[in-house]
C-alpha cells in the first residue's frame, strides 16, 4: 500500500481525524456479516467524501489496498450491504471521481 502522507485528496474527498477514524471502522465491523468480501480483513479508514458520505478504508494484507464503503449507520446489513467499491490504487480513486464528476 503507498503512503498517504501529503496526499491531496480529489474532490469532495478529506482526510479524517482519529476519532473519526475509530468511528468508522466500529461502524463497518457493526455492519459487516458473514460473506462480506471486507469480512474478517483489516480496514483502516483515511478520508471521507463530504458530497455522499462514502469511507476510504486501506485494507491490510488484500486483493484490492483500498476500498469506498457507504455505511448505513444501521447496524449488521445484509448483502450487497455496506455497498463497496475496491480499488487497485489512490490514482484509480481519483480517476474514478474525475468520471463521476463528468458524468454530473
């Protein structure tokens, strides 16, 4: 995984503090069941996206280093729940907002 120390983050995209950080990551483990691909891995949330509330997580030891989560704040969720998109890279992330914002 690279590291994120000076990373300028696209878009609606910001960096968290550590109490968000705890915050997200009890809430995924609330959220998460069995057959979940972030199941059982271990996620390190970075930033939040300020327009829809999705989660940057760095995963540890995955397929995929990075994944955006939507959390629903709602407790255990059933498939496809917490909704996830995975990501090789920071630059497949930015590239991906880039699209989106296009497409707005």
């Amino acid at each position: 995984m690279e590291s994120l120390s000076g990373t300028t983050w696209p878009g609606p995209w910001q960096p968290i503090t550590v109490p968000q950080r705890r915050a997200y990551e009890q809430e995924l483990q609330a959220e998460l069941t069995a057959g979940h691909a972030l199941m059982g891995g271990r996620a390190t949330a970075v930033a939040r996206c300020s327009r829809c509330d999705d989660v940057l997580f760095a995963l540890q030891e995955a397929a995929h280093p990075y994944a955006v989560v939507h959390l629903v704040w709602q407790g255990p969720q059933r498939q496809p729940w917490p909704a996830t998109t995975f990501f090789e890279s920071l630059a497949e992330l930015v590239a991906s907002c880039a699209e989106s914002d296009r497409e707005s």
